[in-house]
C-alpha cells in the first residue's frame, strides 16, 4: 500500500481521484466488451488487427486499475463513465449506419476509436498527475504506463488512416438512396 499523509487520507483531492478511477475502470471494462465489435466490423486486416491486440492491452488496463485500487488501500469500484458510454454508443450508430466491408465503416470506425483514445489519454494523464500529487508513486507509474500505450494506440490508428483507408473511402461512390438523397 502507498504511503499517504493524514492530509491526504481524507481530502477532497483523494475522493475525487478515487471517483475518476472508478469511472476510468467502468470505462476500461466497457471497452473490453466493445473492442471485439468494432474488430468484427472492420474491413481491412490491419485494422481487424489493430482492434484485437488493443483488446489484449485493454484487458492490462484493467488489471493495472484493480492493482491501483489495491496500492492506494481501496476496494475495486467501478462508476458509468457517461463519455465512455456515449463513445461506445456513437461507434454502434457507425457500425449500423455504413455498409458493411466498406472503407467508410473502417473510416468511421477509427474515427471511434480515436475518439475513446483522446478520451483515455486526457484522463490518464489527468490521473498520472494527481497520483504524483497525491504522494502515490507506485500508482502514478502504473498509469503513466497505460497512458503511453493509448498514446501509442492512438498514433497506430492515425497511421492506418493515412496509409490507405481514408483515400479508399474518398474513391467509393456513393450509393444512391432514390429521389431524396
């Protein structure tokens, strides 16, 4: 368990901390269960890819929040992450409104994805800043670890984009829908 003053035990700073950590593990576990959706309807392999071995990576997340739980002497907790929620709600809507193997879907799929990177990468380094603050080392180290591999997350579906399926996507025509399209 990380050391703490009695200053720290009690503030304001602490509960709040504690709250984004729960709402960031309800968010890390909402993505377990939607990575394996967004890798089932993308299209190009190296997308399908990048999708299956965040999952792998999202599943450490949650491991290390449950170890940061455990360093800083609180019991594992989880609170809905509403950003979370609506990103993850936002991707179905992609899924369910662009045609199947198409560029588009996987344009709008990473579109998702980045979108839940930013979200995790601004509330990591939010929380990597508060467990230094904090006096939790240990805790700061573990997060500051899951940070850079959203980081890195993020950069690799930036690059999937620009390789090839943005230009893809720009090529297809698009589908006349009848008189009010």
């Amino acid at each position: 368990m990380e050391t703490q003053t009695a200053q720290t035990t009690d503030s304001k700073l602490r509960e709040f901390f504690i709250d984004q950590l729960e709402d960031l593990l309800w968010a890390e576990k909402k993505l377990v269960k939607t990575l394996p959706k967004l890798q089932e309807a993308a299209t190009s392999a190296e997308l399908k890819d990048a999708f299956g071995n965040h999952l792998t990576q999202t599943q450490n997340h949650v491991t290390r929040l449950e170890q940061v739980f455990g360093l800083i002497g609180e019991d594992v907790d989880t609170t809905k992450c509403a950003a979370m929620a609506g990103i993850v709600d936002e991707g179905e809507d992609i899924i369910d409104e662009t045609e199947e193997g198409t560029a588009q879907r996987d344009v709008g799929l990473i579109f998702a994805g980045q979108k839940a990177e930013h979200y995790e990468i601004a509330t990591y380094g939010g929380m990597v800043t508060l467990a230094k603050t904090l006096g939790y080392s240990d805790a700061a180290d573990l997060l500051g670890q899951t940070l850079e591999e959203e980081k890195e997350a993020d950069n690799l579906l930036t690059r999937i984009a620009e390789n090839n399926i943005n230009y893809q996507a720009s090529t297809e025509a698009k589908e006349d829908k009848g008189f009010f399209s």
